[in-house]
C-alpha cells in the first residue's frame, strides 16, 4: 500500500512526459489545437457521496492487504500451527507431513473452530451493511465484537493486564471496554503460551521412547548404531496406535469450546 502512491505518480508522469512531446512538436508548427484524449476513471467527484464511497474502497483494500495477518493474529491459527509443528519435530520426521500439508489442516482447522464466530459477525454485521441497512462504523463495531469475544475467552489475564499497563491505560470496567490495541497482542503472547504448553505435553512420550532405544541400545553394546534408527519407527507405531491425529486434532478443537 505505501508503494502505490509512487507507482501511481511514476504512471502520471509518464504520462505527462508522453504527452510534452506531441505538445512542444505542435506548437512550433503553428499552436493549432490539439485534442487531449480522456481518461475514463478519473473525472473529478462531483458529489461527497462519491468520496465516501472511494474512501471505502481504500479502506476495503487495505483490509484485504493485511488479511492474512489478521488471520493469523486474530484467530485459532497461531496455536494450532505451533501444535502441528511440535508434533512434526517431536516425532523426528523433519519434513513430514510436509509445510504445505501442515498449513493447510491448519487453514481448514481454523475455519472450523472459527466458524460460529464468523456466522455472527456475517449475520450481525456484512450482510446489513451490504444490504444498506448499516452504515460502515457501526457495522464494524458489530464485527469487532464477536471477535474480541473469542479473543477474550482464550486470553490469560496476565497478558491482558501487561498490555494495559505498558500503553497506560485505564483497567476497563467491562470487558467490551477493553481496546482492540492492547487485547490482539495479550491474545497473541496467550496463544504461543498455550500452543508451548501442548508441544511440551506431546514430547513427554516421544522423549521416553528415545531414551529408552538409547539405553537398550548402549547396553546391548550397539554404540555405532544411530539410536533415530530404531527410535524413529517406534515413535511412529506409537503414534498410529495412540491414534494420535484423533487425538490431538480433538484436543485443539476442545480447547477452545
């Protein structure tokens, strides 16, 4: 977005350089008239209304920009890609499942658990504001709430009161009250602790079966063998045993109910 407005003043000038030379070239013949082709687009708004409408679009594309972060900062995203990531390092398979198959379960996973939240703030906020019947600041503090609801359920106060007093704000006598710039980053920090929290909980089993390997193997004097060759099948079996996937996947969408 900071790039536009230079792409768009090098197009202008372009533009203008194009248009100099034909200029200069025309009035030593004779300065006769010369026609200046329009440009469709860019006339001049002649009603606020129009101005509104394209500050709107702005808005709308600023917010399609910075979508992704938004994806992963305000919603189930950040802790569920940490726990399939620990899941992944813990079993010692390094790129399997692959990044691409852990980022998309991690998408769809999202979109599940996130789904009853972005029902409401369809039916409270979108569709009345597309259908005319909401302006644009009042269905955003629709939209807003919903979320900051979500996010406030699966902050731990801790964060929540550190952020309050690092921007020397006032605690709130609601939790609607809470601003939107110190609850993101509480939400944040909570989801990493939460998703550290699951990883150590996953690597308890997977460090006992590596200890164990290694302790039958330097007993049975096997000290050159690589103790990731047998432990690595054996975390596997493990896993497909304990059904792991049921499990974790469940536990993820547990927690946040």
């Amino acid at each position: 977005m900071t790039r536009r407005p230079v792409f768009v003043a090098l197009a202008v000038a372009a533009a203008i350089g194009c248009l100099a030379v034909p200029f200069a070239a025309h009035a030593q013949n004779g300065g006769a008239t010369l026609p200046i082709p329009s440009i469709p687009g860019f006339a001049p708004a002649k009603q606020p209304q129009q101005v509104a409408l394209t500050l709107q679009i702005l808005v709308m594309l600023t917010v399609l920009s910075v979508a992704p972060a938004i994806l992963v900062m305000m919603t189930a995203f950040t802790r569920i890609v940490i726990v399939l990531s620990f899941i992944r390092s813990a079993l010692g398979t390094q790129n399997i499942p692959p990044n691409q198959v852990l980022l998309g379960l991690a998408l769809f996973l999202t979109f599940f658990i996130m789904a009853p939240t972005f029902k409401i703030i369809n039916e409270d906020a979108v569709q009345p504001y597309l259908s005319g019947k909401m302006q644009f600041q009042p269905a955003l503090e629709r939209g807003e709430a919903p979320l900051a609801r979500f996010m406030i359920r699966q902050t731990y106060k801790d964060d929540l009161n550190l952020f309050l007093r690092l921007s020397n704000t006032p605690r709130p006598q609601t939790l609607e009250q809470l601003p939107f710039g110190c609850l993101v980053p509480a939400f944040v920090i909570s989801e990493l602790k939460t998703g550290f929290i699951f990883g150590f909980i996953i690597y308890i089993p997977f460090i006992i079966i590596d200890l164990v390997v290694s302790s039958l193997l330097m007993s049975m004097g096997m000290m050159m063998l690589p103790p990731t060759t047998i432990s690595l099948p054996a975390k596997v079996l493990v896993f497909i045993l304990a059904d792991g996937w049921h499990s974790i996947i469940g536990s993820l969408a547990q927690s946040y109910r």
